[in-house]
C-alpha cells in the first residue's frame, strides 16, 4: 500500500468528491438518518459528505495514510468513523441501512473468488431493506476496445495523474500509475481483476445480493457497452 500511503497527502486534490455522486448516493440510500459503511473510503471525502448530510457513516481503507489524513479532515467528529481496515473482510458490525463501494476499488480484489467473499461478507453488514451501490469502470468496454489509457488527470495548480493499463490476460491488467504533485513524482503498478458487468452479476447472485438499477455513470445515464463506467445498484 505505499504508493496510496504517498497518494493520500494530495488525493483530495485528484479525486475531489463530486457532488453528482453525493446527489447519487443520498438517492440511493433514502433520506437520512441511517448507517452507512464506506468501503474503501479513500480519504474519507464522501463519507464526510453523507456524514454531513445527516448520515451515520463509518469508512473503512487499507492505506493508514488515506485514514490519516480523512481523520484530520473529521476535525476530530466522531462522524463519520474513518478505520484501518481490510475491505473484504469489514469488523464494523451489522445492520447498516446500506454500503457503497466505489472508485473502482472492488477490482483491486484478487479475482472472482476474492470478490465474490467480500460481497457474501458485506450482504451481512445490511439490515433487512437495506440498499448497496458498486461503481467500478466498464472492463466490457475495456477488454473489447484493448484500452491501453485511461485519460490523464491534470489540475491547474499543476497535479496530475497518468493511468495507463498492460493486459496480461482476460484475467489481470496491470495498472500503471504516475503522479506528479509538489513537485514530487510517484510512480506504482497494481494487478486489477477486469470485472465485468456480467460477471460481476453473477457473483452478486451467488451473494445473495439483488440487482435493482444498473448505470452508465453517477449521471444515471443508461449503461451501454461503450459507457465509461458501471454501477449497479440493489438490496437483499
């Protein structure tokens, strides 16, 4: 986890939270109040922002530094809760009213199996109704098009990301990564697992968990092969 232990001290400045996505969740989930859980929460900035909205949000990351630096964020809140933790295997109690798990952070996951244990993990984290929202990156698209590039990020004040992919197999990219922030550079190279939508489906089923919606983006444009993203959306 170095690479997000360095990230964190400007992540905020890459990956700011976006309102559309705020505006997404609170639909998703209902009116507060309510527990969410927060898995892979980054630096905390959506959780912070449901948190805000009436929510009792508990975040959780691997990265100490991603943790950090949304605790300080907190301001010293006890919400939301923001703990260092492994997302597959969450010890944040039961009977949330709904978790999300965004950012392309499930495909970081070793794999079917991998992903398919967490998501039979987390059906236990919910209450009876409670609602789920997954948003990873459209590997259809990916794997048909052989995208070899996501867009470079580039800020004014002169932070940027470039994020390229390597196909190994229809089983494994390896995602390349340079940041430039400071003056300082930081370069890092990841499997990702290249989930697709119907696969991703099919674990969910084995889950127990039940698609309601599915989307091309936070926008909540219909989703086509050539979308840049997918979110699912669903309950038990």
């Amino acid at each position: 986890m170095g690479f997000y232990e360095d990230f964190a001290f400007c992540y905020d400045r890459i990956f700011p939270a976006d309102p559309e996505t705020v505006r997404f969740l609170q639909e998703s989930f209902g009116p507060p109040p309510g527990r969410l859980a927060d898995l892979a929460c980054g630096t905390g900035g959506y959780a912070l922002a449901l948190a805000g909205s009436g929510y009792e949000v508990t975040g959780i990351d691997l990265a100490d530094g991603m943790v950090r630096t949304g605790s300080e964020k907190a301001g010293g809140r006890s919400n939301p809760r923001l703990l260092v933790q492994d997302m597959s295997r969450p010890a944040i109690g039961t009977d949330f009213k709904g978790w999300y798990c965004i950012g392309n952070s499930l495909v970081h996951l070793d794999g079917p199996a991998a992903i398919g244990a967490a998501l039979a993990e987390w059906r236990k984290l919910l209450a009876p109704g409670g609602r789920w929202v997954i948003q990873i990156l459209n590997y259809d698209r990916i794997l048909a098009k052989r995208i070899t590039a996501l867009p470079t990020i580039e800020r004014a004040d002169g932070v940027s990301l470039v994020r390229e992919y390597e196909f190994r197999s229809n089983r494994e990219i390896l995602f390349k990564t340079r940041l430039t922030c400071e003056g300082r550079s930081y370069q890092n190279q990841v499997p990702l697992y290249p989930l697709t939508r119907a696969g991703l489906q099919e674990l969910l089923r084995t889950a127990g968990l039940m698609l309601t919606d599915e989307f091309g983006d936070f926008d909540r444009a219909p989703w086509s092969p050539d979308s840049f993203a997918y979110v699912a959306v669903g309950t038990l």
